[in-house]
C-alpha cells in the first residue's frame, strides 16, 4: 500500500472537515506515494518517537498530536523542528496526525466506553465531549478507585465530592473549560489540564471534577491500531509514547 492509501482509510474515519479551526491535522511530512509496509502510531509527534519509527524499519508515523501545530518560521537543523523535518525527509517517513478530527469521533467515545457505562450521549454544542450512565452506580470512593484502575493512573487529582456518582461525562486532553455545560447534568466530569479556578467551579457548582492527565489520550494509540488492522495489509506497531511529565 502507499501513504496515500492509508491517509484515505484515515480521513473516511476521521475527516479533516471534523478537526477544530485551530488545528492542523492530515499530512505533516512526506511523499503520499510511498510504499509502506510498516507503520508505527503514537500519542506525541517528537524527535524520540520519529527515532522510534525509524529504528522499527517504518515507513509512516501516524501520531495524535500534529508536529506542525506552531507555525514554522525556519527549518533549522540544530533545533528540534528542524531535525525532526530533515529526518524524516531523509529517513523517507510519511507523518500524518489526527488530533481534533479523531477527538470529535472517537477519543472520548473510547475513553467513557472504557468506565463501563451505557446511555451514551454527545455532551456538548461542539460534539467532542461524551456524556453517559455508569452501568454500576459506585461511592465517592469506589468511583475515584475505578478511575485509577481503569486509566492505569499512578497520580492525578481530583476536586470536589458527590456521595454517589451515576452520571459521568469527559473530555480527554485539554477540556477543562468545558465544565460549565455539566453543572447540574453530571455528578463527574474527567479531563486533563485543569486549573485551580475548575477545581473551585466544581467544588461551588457540587461535582467532582477528576483531572486524568493529558497522557489519556494514549488510549488511541491501541483502538487505532485496532480499527487499521481491519483495513490494511501492512504491519502496525506502537510506539512507547511516554507521559512528558515525570511524577513524584
């Protein structure tokens, strides 16, 4: 297959019309006519993941975060940038991200699917956030406990307190800001990159506010794969997409 066979699958899952006006997702770096046989998919688009593709023998890197979020005001290649566009360009690797046209599809999709819930609903106006029911009504307590396991989270943080919690909403990433369309709808709202005035809005407004880190998102890199093995004859892998924060 070539590049562009793939980045085709891609956008007919998650269309480039569905990403934020923010936003830069689709091809990052390369030739959409190259031969792939290998791919490799990763939360983070940097000079360790590209390091990463390469050393596997791969062809194309999909990642989540794009690479050319900020704009390029020269290709220098003593900076990070810069070394990431000549090595890829010399390596002959294809890089493509997905971002907000995936997140409005599928991330919170998977991340709320993965608490074991039902009734699920789009949460907000822009349709990126989820809404649902947890399949077993747990304390204050079980639910701060279930949250850990099920995100494999060694630290995080949480705010406020509800003494049953039933109904839940999310937002991988950075939607923090999102919190105010679930006062009164929701006992739980989960995110990452939350303030101190979110954990002070959910503490006034009566909801627990869990911030799960943005290293969540990790979750695509596994349901990604899984949705491409069905769809294309090349060998995937994952790349290791480590937390960039260390915890202590």
């Amino acid at each position: 297959m070539q590049a562009k066979d793939i980045i085709e699958i891609m956008e007919k899952h998650y269309p480039l019309s569905l990403q934020e006006e923010w936003d830069k997702c689709g091809l990052q770096i390369g030739d959409i006519h190259t031969d792939v046989n290998k791919i490799m998919i990763s939360l983070n688009a940097d000079n360790a993941t590209l390091d990463e593709a390469i050393e596997n023998g791969c062809q194309m890197l999909i990642t989540h975060h794009p690479f050319l979020l900020d704009p390029i005001i020269s290709i220098d290649k003593d900076d990070f940038m810069g070394q990431f566009i000549y090595k890829a360009i010399e390596n002959h690797i294809v890089v493509y991200s997905s971002h907000t046209a995936l997140d409005n599809v599928s991330m919170n999709q998977w991340l709320i699917e993965a608490l074991g819930v039902h009734d699920i609903e789009i949460g907000d106006e822009s349709g990126i956030t989820r809404m649902a029911t947890l399949n077993q009504p747990m304390s204050f307590d079980e639910f701060i406990n279930h949250v850990q396991r099920v995100y494999h989270l060694e630290h995080f943080k949480y705010a406020g307190y509800v003494d049953k919690i039933e109904k839940v909403a999310i937002c991988g990433g950075s939607g923090a800001d999102f919190i105010d369309q679930f006062y009164g709808q929701v006992d739980a709202y989960l995110t990452g990159d939350s303030k101190y005035r979110h954990a002070k809005n959910a503490v006034d407004h009566g909801i627990v506010l869990v911030d799960i880190n943005h290293h969540v998102e990790n979750i695509m890199v596994t349901k990604l794969k899984e949705l491409l093995e069905k769809e294309v004859n090349v060998d995937i892998i994952t790349g290791s997409s480590p937390d960039y924060y260390i915890y202590r």
